[in-house]
C-alpha cells in the first residue's frame, strides 16, 4: 500500500504551484509548465470524450447490417470526427502535453522548460486548432475520413474540409512547439550530474518523440495547405484531371502520419519503463538498449510509410522496400518489451493500480505489434488492407497500449500532481473493467477483418453481423471502463489522503521535491550522483534509518 | 481451413495467402505465449514477500539482447522473402488470359468484357480461367476487392492498374470497394459468380453481347475524327495505328517507350505527355469529351489492328 | 578586430547562466529552421515527382520563365544576406546607427526582390500561364501551379521577414539597449538567411529546365 | 559601415561568383548533369552561408547537427518516396 505520511518540515516554507495564485488570469496566463500541463489534461480529456461519444455512436449504428439510427452521410461524419478528434486531440498530445510538460523540468533537475512563454503559446495554439476543428463539425463536418484522401477531399466532398484541415494545421504547429522546447530542454538544462545515461528513460523517450515531432509536422503542414489550396483556388497538385496523381498525396501524408503513430505510443513506452521499475524494486534490464531502441524508433518510423499503400498502385519495387523496413521498426519494439519482461526476473513486484495498467500495456501491445507484422508482410496486406483488421490493429497498440499507458500515468503521477492519494480498490476494479471491455470490443474484429469485412461500412453483409454486436456489448463495458477513473480520482481530490513526498518510493528527481511541488520545483537544484533506478539504494536498510534520521 | 468463419479459398493463390498468414500467426502465437507466460512465471515467483532467491542482479547482458534482435530480424527476412514473392505474383498478370475492363464509379462497379459483355456490379466469370483485370476509377480513389479471392486493388483515377485471379472454386462471393469513395461507399458492394465452363458458355449466348468491343471501337475511331488524321489514306502526318501495339515508339526526347495500354490511353487523353519522334503536338485532346468505357474500346480497336501488316508500314519510320 | 562578448542581461529564472539562455535560443532557432526545412522539402517531393513524369512540360514551363529576372532576384538576395550579416556584426560593435540602417537596406532588398517577383507573375499569368489554364498541356499546368506555390510560400515567408526586420530596426531606432536583444538579431538573422538558402534551390530546380538543349 | 561589412565581403564575393557560375552552367549541353551541377553550386552557396553569415563555423557540434539534420531528413523522403515513381511506369527512369 502507498504510504501517507504527515506534511514534511519543507512544506510549510514553499506554496505548491496549486496554492500559488487561484485567480483565473493566473492559470490562462500562467507560464508554469505545471499549470499548463493541467490545462491541456484538462482540454484533451473533454476531446477524449467528445471522440469516445462519436465512438460509441458508430458501434451502436453497427449492432445491425442495415443503417437504423443515423444514416451513412452522418456515419461518415462521425468516423471522421472520431479519427480526428482522437489522433491530433487526444494521442498526439496526451503524455507528451501533458506528463511531458508537467514532469520533464522535475525529472531533469530544472525550474521550468527553455521557453514558457512558447509553452503557453503552444496551449493556446492547440485550443485555436480545436475551435476550428469544432466549428467545423458543429456546421456538419467534414466526411473524408482522418486521412483526407484526394480526389475525394480536393474535388468530391461536400463536407467542411477546409475548416477541418486548417483546424489541424493549426494544431500542427503547437506539437511543433512542444518538441522544440523539450528538445531545447533536456539538451541545455539538465541538473549536475545528470548525465545522458542517467536520465530516467521516460526522458529518453520524450526526446525521441520530440524529435519525430519536430521533424514529421512540418509535412503534415504542407499537405493540408496544398489540400485547401486544391480545394479553394483550385490549383491542381493532386487532381488527376490535369494529370496531377492521387498517390502522391498518399506519399506526403504517409510521411507524416506514421511517425505520428509513434509520436503516440514513444511516450506510453517511456512511461511503462518507469512503472515496471518502480513496481519490482529493480534497475531496468539492459538500460542502454531500451534507450537507443526508443532513437531507432524515431529515426525508423520515417522509413516505412510505404507499407500503408501497398495496394493503392504503388510501384512493386517500392513495396518490397517498405516492406522489408516495416519489418526492421518493429526490432526496437520488441527490445524493449523484451527488456520489460527481463525487468520483472528476481524484483520484487507489487500490484498496484498503475502496474495492473502496464501488463494489460505490455499483453495488448504485443498482440498489436504482431498483427503489424501480418500487416508488414506484402501478400497478407492485400487481403487485409482497409479492413477490420487494420482497425484492431491499431487500436490493440492505440487504445490497449497507448491510452492504458496514458492511466497508468494518471495513477502513478497522481498524488505527485495533486497532493492526494487515490482509493486503490475501486482503481483497480477500473483496470480490470477497461482490460475486459477492450478485448472484448476489439478481438472480434480481427476475425471480421479477415473474413473480409471493409472498415468505414456502415452497411454491412449479415454474415458480419454477430461479430459486430460482440464489439459494440465490448464497447459497452469499456466506455463504463473509461468513466470509473473520473469519479474515484475527483473524490480523491477532495477527500484523498495527503500524499507523502515519494508515496511508491520510487527513483527520479520528481519524487525528491514535496507533491505537490512549489512553482519553482526544487528549493535548491539537486546534484545527481546515483545511476537511474537504483532502487537497491532506495531499499537498502542505510538509507532507511538515514531518513529516520532528517525527519 | 474452411471450419472458421473465414472467406472460402476460392482462387488460386488463395491458399497459398491461407497458409502464410496461419503460419505468421502461429509464430506469433508462440512469442506471445513466451512472454505472457514468463511475465506470469515472474510475477507469480518474485511477488513482493516471496521467499525466492534474488541474489544475482546482473542488470545487462549484451548477448542476451543481441540475440533477441538478430533472431526477430531472421525470421523477419523469410517471411518478408515468402509474402513478397506472392506479392509480385499477385500483381504481374500472364501475358494470356481473359481480359475484363474494371471501371469504379460512384458507387457501383462497371464491368466490361472482352466481347462488349457489359455488366454492372456483376461479374461472371468461368473457373479455373486466369482473369486478368485492367482497373481504373472515373472519380474518386475506389478499391476492387474480392475477399474470397483475397486479392484487392486500388481504383485511381487517371492510372490502369492490371492485376489477375483464377477461380478455382465455383459460387458467388462478394465484391467490396474498400477504399472510402463518399456517401455510398457501403454499398458498392457487387458479385462474382464464378462458373463451371459450360454454364458460363451457357450465360454467354443468352447474355446477347453487345457490339464486340473492336467493332464499337472502329465505329468510334471514325466518329469522333481519328480516322481523320490516322487512317492510311490520311493526308495529315500522323503515326499510323496498324501494327503499333506493343512496338517501341521512338520519343521527340530521345527516349524510347512500348505502346502499351497506358501509352495508347495517355496518347488519347494527353496527347503532349509523350509525342512520338518526327510529328508536331498538334493533336487536340480528348479529355472530357470521352468516357472511360469509350476510351477502352478505342484502345481495344487499336490494339486488335497490331499485326495487320499494311504497306503503309514503312511511313511510320518517316524521318 | 575581434568582437569580444558585451556584458549579458541577467538570465531569466529557469536559467543558470546568460550564456545558456543565449545557446538555448540559438539551439532551438536552428530547430525551427530544419522544420522548415522540412515544411519546403514537401513541396520539392511534389516537384521531383512531376519533374520524373513530365520532363518535357517542365522544359517548356521553364523556358516561359524570364531567367535575367531570376538571376536578378537571386543577386539581390545574395547581398541582402550579405548586409544582414553586416547588421548582426554591427550590433555586436553596439553600433547603433549602423545595425539601423542595414537593417532596413536589407529590408529595402526583400521589398526589391518582392517587386521584381511580382512583375514575374505578372507577366506569366497574362501570357496565360497559371495554374488551371486548362489551355496548356498538363506538365505546363502542374508547373506552373508548383511555380505559383512554391515562389508563393517563400515570398509569404520573406514578407514575414522584411516585417520583423523593419520592427527589430525601429525597436533600436528607439534606443531600446542592445545588450539583452543582441540574441534576438542574431536570431532574425538566422532566419533571414535562410529564406535566402530557400530561394538559392528553388531558382535553379525552376528556372533552368530544358535551358541548355 | 565598413568596419561592419569587413569581414563578409570575402564570403559575398564567393557567393556571386557561384551564382555567375550556376547560370553560366545552366546552358551547358550536359543532359541530366545539368540538375546536377546546379545542385552542387547550390549547395556549396548554402555552405557558404551556413558557415560565414550563419556562423556556424564557429557554432559547437550540437549547432551543426540540428542545422543538417533537416537536409539528411529530406533526403530520406526524396530517395524513398522517388522510388516509387522512378519504377511505377516502366518508360519512366530518367
């Protein structure tokens, strides 16, 4: 069980950075990368409902073949708005946003990132991307599907589509801002002592992502501009009328879209690394090689692209190319849950809350990592491309990795980020719900995928139809899943025990100032003598009696 | 394998396609199994208060992970070598076989045999006959897909894309476009009922072809004014037809290309994209005023004149 | 004569030292550069793309294109990047005058090059060049609409520039002390620079196709 | 005035004798060379740049790879991404 233990002698000297100021124009114009990491929790979780409503309305419309509570033009504006609110409101910037912001300055031994003000600017940047993204839907939004295809978004639809990319073309560019400052920041403002190799590896991977960030965005911002363009001033790049090509879209999009992929599961990864330490009591497995498999991961995921266009007219040679790099991206990922599994031999492993999160993490995020590889192989794409497969594929690694690594996060940072301790038996029933419901929902259908069901059908033959009332029961128990952490973590804010200043006793500079912790993080910069995760250190009898010994 | 739900293997490279996906997924089953199992194995053994030994803490074993990242990319490379090669023979068609002209429009699949047989969101089809399957859209990207066949392509406006099947089981099986193409995406759902020889004869004759693609393709050429500049007893210089398909075609740049489908369908739609050596850009495009179905048979009238061997031959090497 | 460093403003709070204030801006500056870097590197895929598939049309577009006035364009340019690296040496001589007044000469060229690029478009679109002229085989068409985006995007960014740097010239017009904002000249003169690299690719990738057969 | 243009002078002049050179070449006879060469000229201006008006002469190594990591990423886009249309129609390697 987590200890509570009376407020530390520190605390009465330093405010916390909640305490710090309750007026409104000290959170909208703060320049606390704490305050802004809570401002963002708190816009992409209304975003992570407003796409989960879209969610569960296209699996109730699916419990029957033929269309009966909204018709498909409304089923295509929902699977739209479900993929874009979710990919660039919810993933992108979920733990980069918002663990990132709030725990990459108390991790490096730093009082803030490099630039505050671009932290600030970047919120609201996301927020302006979302009002647009917003009005569009709520004028009816657009009907072309997250990836946008051309000629259909340029020339056929009829739907908000410049609204729509614009909208995300904004929000681009406060991912942009994010990756430059962390990258800036753990580059120049790393404590004393704090080498490269001592760093805690949900570091590693936050620079990692930065750098897919900051590298891949900028086309993403290219591609949405020449779409508006096409569509607005009729200037042909993409239409096949003038001899424009189709495919070369799918090219410049592609380049974007898979490293945002990774953008989403790198920092789940680095979170999983913190967790799995700290819940047995023992130095990661191989440290080096989870760290550099998080770089491969960035540099890899610009080189497979391809493998999404397998079908679409692509050059054979060039699908063999992506084919064959397909298959190498996936090597680092298999290092590191390798490395995870390695990490659990000889510790001492406690069940809490967020390491029940992390193996459902680690079970769901090898079956999606291996059905990628199905995905990966030339012959079985052709049959499996653009249906249901795909789709539990990426929502095995999305929603069964990334967002049970987003929870775990939650719940380990928690009593860090607001003082309090959550009830850990109600969360743990939350987790096990969520596990169940997802693989229930999402199982079946990488049976519909290989009998040949295509996605975004909302007719579909009857031969589908009992699989997809197995998913839609599933979705029921995972959208009940997703609202239990709402209630028991409020309650915890008000009547939560006081959290101690490390309640899991864990490694990293984040646990040695007091949770909450004040504006200025630390009283004064630590020194980093010890390698990362030296939980031998944290256990050992000396230092127990060393602690009795301050308080 | 025909005991789960899964699409009947109704082609013939469909089995093959069967057996690389149930061999990828009994590997992964067996690596799945070795690492749910050995984190249960530790979980269970090293829960905190359990009396096992913890003695030796060798956090790194180079080894240990170089071994674990060599034997993935090994595996990786066979498998990569067994779906590629069926990847390519997927997707290169014979040089024989029964041709159909595949047209994806909003929302419905517009078939076109090789003798004017035309059908929409119906394919019939005899068995154990390779069908080679040139594909295009009018419209938007559509995708051509035959779950039973396991074989899928995309329909992009503007390109052919060719690739074959040959039924080997006969019944009727779904088509879906699987690239989302607007408002009925879902419903451009066809069939194909693929036939025992002489049942397919059969719905031949009653099916009363129209014209015969060639003949309505002449009757076009003259039409809409090509005989105009190519017929042999044309004044105007213009490359002649006879005897051109599949010959290489000197380039005003210097490069030599074959006349194939796409260079005869781009010389109609995009005359300038590529001139032949030794004749001005002066042919007048006929994007817009053709539909795709025309443009086929124009292409197959062109195509049927391949080796008829004119005196006029010679005027085509004209300097 | 070497420019030793003036006395820095102290930090802002996150920051130990001036000196690591200062190297973190840079650094996250050239970090804004490679994204745009990347932002007209889509825009090159585009062109190689269409280049490979209409060589010809590229050929003929390219010729339509008056290469004094690109060569023109690109000599002003060259020399605006040539006076902004003499306004940033300025400021570091805390030459107040000086930094003004090349500020603004370098201003003066992009306005230059701006003028000179507008006549350019000018004089394409009533010679029935733009994009979906329709009247032009598709190569030409799919040139010229990369034409008008790619001189349009760069001219958008050099409009940024010209902006900024009239600000920055005033700003020290005003007397504002150098000490502190000698990073942000530095800075703007990163940035200036390459929007000058941006426009030394585009001129030859779009005006010399097909020049020498 | 002087004092602060001195030290550019010599790179400017390097960079309009490049630009002389490029236009120069651009009417050269030498086929697909020609987007070769003016390639090279281009780029060794933008070293020119780079290194004198951009200081990254005198910039510490973590300077210099963020000023090329953007170049080495687009080469990666070009190079795949070309693969696919240098082999998608048989006639068209250039």
């Amino acid at each position: 069980m987590i200890t509570s233990a009376p407020p530390s002698p520190r605390e009465r000297l330093q405010p916390s950075y909640l305490s710090d100021g309750t007026t409104l124009g000290s959170w909208l114009f703060t320049r606390d990368h704490k305050r802004i990491a809570l401002l963002y929790l708190f816009s992409i979780t209304t975003f992570f409902l407003v796409g989960g409503t879209a969610a569960i309305l296209m699996r109730l419309e699916l419990l029957s073949p033929t269309p009966y509570l909204v018709t498909s033009e409304t089923y295509n504006r929902l699977f739209t708005l479900h993929g874009v609110i979710m990919v660039w409101f919810f993933l992108i910037p979920a733990i980069p946003n918002v663990f990132g912001n709030f725990l990459l300055p108390l991790m490096i031994g730093a009082r803030d990132l490099a630039f505050p003000r671009l932290n600030l600017a970047s919120w609201y940047i996301f927020m302006a991307g979302a009002a647009l993204v917003l009005y569009s839907i709520l004028e009816g939004g657009a009907d072309t599907g997250w990836t946008f295809y051309t000629p259909y978004s340029s020339t056929y639809s009829n739907g908000y589509v410049v609204a729509m990319a614009s909208g995300i073309f904004i929000a681009g560019f406060s991912t942009i801002i994010t990756g430059l400052n962390f990258i800036v920041t753990i580059h120049t403002m790393r404590a004393p002592g704090l080498r490269w190799f001592r760093l805690p590896l949900f570091v590693w991977s936050l620079y990692s992502t930065s750098i897919i960030m900051v590298l891949a965005t900028p086309v993403l911002a290219i591609t949405l501009l020449l779409i508006c363009l096409e569509r607005l001033g009729g200037i042909p790049i993409f239409n096949p009328n003038f001899g424009g090509d189709p495919l070369l879209f799918q090219h410049l999009f592609w380049f974007y879209s898979h490293p945002a992929v990774y953008i989403m599961i790198l920092p789940g990864m680095g979170v999983v690394s913190e967790i799995v330490t700290c819940f047995s009591r023992r130095r990661i497995f191989g440290y080096t090689f989870v760290a550099y498999s998080s770089l491969a991961i960035a540099f890899l995921g610009f080189l497979v692209w391809g493998h999404h266009m397998f079908v679409s007219g692509q050059s054979i040679y060039s699908g063999m190319i992506f084919s064959l790099l397909s298959f190498l991206v996936s090597i680092p990922s298999a290092v590191k849950v390798f490395n995870w599994t390695a990490t659990f031999y000889q510790g001492r492993i406690r069940f809490d809350t967020p390491l029940l999160y992390i193996l459902g993490f680690i079970g769901l995020f090898t079956i999606g990592g291996l059905t990628g590889l199905v995905l990966a192989s030339l012959a079985l794409d052709i049959h499996l491309h653009d249906t249901y497969f795909v789709i539990a594929h990426f929502h095995y690694i999305m929603v069964g990795g990334m967002v049970m690594a987003y929870f775990a996060a939650l719940h380990f940072w928690w009593p860090k980020i607001t003082g309090k301790i959550y009830p850990e038996w109600p969360a743990r029933i939350a987790a096990v719900t969520i596990f169940i419901g997802f693989n229930l929902t999402f199982f079946p259908q990488f049976l519909l995928g290989y009998m040949g069901m295509p996605r975004r059908y909302p007719y579909y033959p009857p031969e589908f139809h009992f699989l997809n009332v197995c998913s839609t029961c599933g979705a029921a128990v995972l959208g009940l899943g997703y609202l239990l952490p709402a209630l028991y973590l409020t309650y915890s804010l008000f009547f939560g025990p006081k959290a101690s200043d490390n309640p899991w006793r864990a490694t990293g500079l984040e646990w040695q100032t007091t949770s909450p912790p004040p504006t200025r993080n630390f009283l004064e910069i630590p020194v980093v003598t010890r390698e990362a995760y030296d939980y031998d250190y944290i256990d050992s009898p000396l230092l127990a009696d060393k602690e009795a010994h301050d308080d | 394998m025909n005991w789960l739900p899964f699409p009947p293997e109704a082609s013939s490279y469909s089995g093959r396609v069967d057996t690389i996906f149930f061999s990828l997924l009994a590997l992964c089953f067996v690596v799945a199994l070795g690492v749910f199992g050995l984190i249960l194995f530790f979980c269970v053994r090293y829960r905190e208060g359990s009396s096992a030994p913890r003695s030796a803490k060798r956090p790194h074993s180079a080894p240990i992970e170089v071994t674990w990242m060599v034997i993935p990319m090994i595996i990786f490379l066979v498998v990569f070598v067994f779906a590629g090669k069926e990847y390519a023979y997927m997707y290169s068609p014979p040089s024989t076989g029964t041709e159909i002209d595949v047209v994806g429009k909003q929302w419905m699949w517009k078939m076109l045999h090789a003798d004017g047989q035309r059908e929409i969101d119906q394919l019939h089809i005899p068995i154990n006959q390779d069908i080679i399957i040139t594909l295009t859209s009018e419209d938007v990207i559509h995708s051509f897909y035959i779950p039973a066949f396991r074989i899928k392509h995309d329909a992009v406006p503007g390109s052919y894309s060719r690739f074959w099947f040959r039924a080997v089981k006969a019944g009727t099986y779904h088509i879906f476009c699987a690239q989302y193409c607007g408002m009925n995406h879902s419903q451009m759902i066809g069939e194909v009922v693929a036939m025992a020889p002489n049942d397919y004869a059969k719905w031949e004759e009653q099916g009363h072809p129209a014209s015969d693609m060639v003949q309505s393709g002449e009757t076009l050429f003259h039409q809409v004014g090509c005989s105009g500049c190519h017929a042999p007893t044309a004044t105007i210089h213009a490359p002649l037809l006879e005897g051109l398909y599949g010959k290489p075609v000197a380039l005003q740049d210097g490069t030599i290309v074959t006349a194939d489908r796409q260079y005869l369908r781009d010389s109609i739609l995009l005359p300038n994209k590529q001139i032949a050596a030794g004749f001005a850009p002066v042919m007048p495009t006929y994007q817009g005023q053709l539909t795709e179905e025309q443009v086929n048979e124009l292409v197959a009238y062109i195509i049927s004149m391949r080796n008829a061997q004119t005196p006029v031959e010679q005027r085509n090497t004209a300097p | 004569m070497t420019t030793e460093e003036v006395p820095l403003a102290p930090p802002e709070e996150q920051f130990v030292t001036a000196q690591q204030q200062r190297h973190a801006a840079t650094f996250g500056m050239w970090i804004f550069l490679a994204t745009e870097v990347l932002f007209f590197g889509g825009l090159l895929v585009v062109y190689s793309a269409y280049r490979i598939w209409y060589p010809n049309d590229f050929a003929i577009g390219s010729r339509h294109l008056d290469i004094v006035l690109g060569t023109l364009n690109t000599a002003i340019l060259l020399t605006s990047s040539f006076l902004m690296a003499g306004a940033i040496t300025a400021a570091r001589l805390l030459d107040r005058r000086t930094t003004c007044l090349l500020l603004f000469l370098t201003a003066g060229c992009g306005a230059a090059f701006l003028t000179v690029k507008g006549y350019e478009w000018h004089t394409a679109i009533s010679n029935g060049f733009w994009p979906a002229s329709g009247t032009q085989p598709h190569g030409v068409d799919l040139f010229y609409s990369l034409y008008f985006v790619m001189t349009g995007l760069h001219g958008l960014h050099l409009l940024i520039g010209i902006s900024l740097l009239v600000a920055t010239s005033i700003r020290f017009l005003r007397g504002v002390s150098f000490s502190p904002n000698q990073n942000q000249i530095t800075l703007l003169g990163l940035y200036w620079h390459f929007v000058d690299i941006v426009w030394i690719f585009l001129f030859p990738l779009l005006y010399f196709i097909g020049r020498s057969s | 005035m002087k004092a602060a243009l001195k030290p550019h002078l010599l790179p400017f002049l390097a960079l309009l004798t490049f630009l002389a050179l490029t236009v120069g070449g651009a009417y050269l006879p030498l086929g697909p060379a020609n987007l070769f060469l003016a390639l090279t000229i281009g780029s060794s201006k933008t070293l020119v740049i780079a290194l004198f008006f951009m200081e990254l002469k005198k910039a510490d190594t973590l300077l210099r790879i963020a000023a090329f990591v953007g170049v080495v990423w687009l080469m990666i886009f070009l190079m795949l991404a070309l693969t696919d249309y240098f082999t998608r129609f048989p006639g068209s390697l250039l």
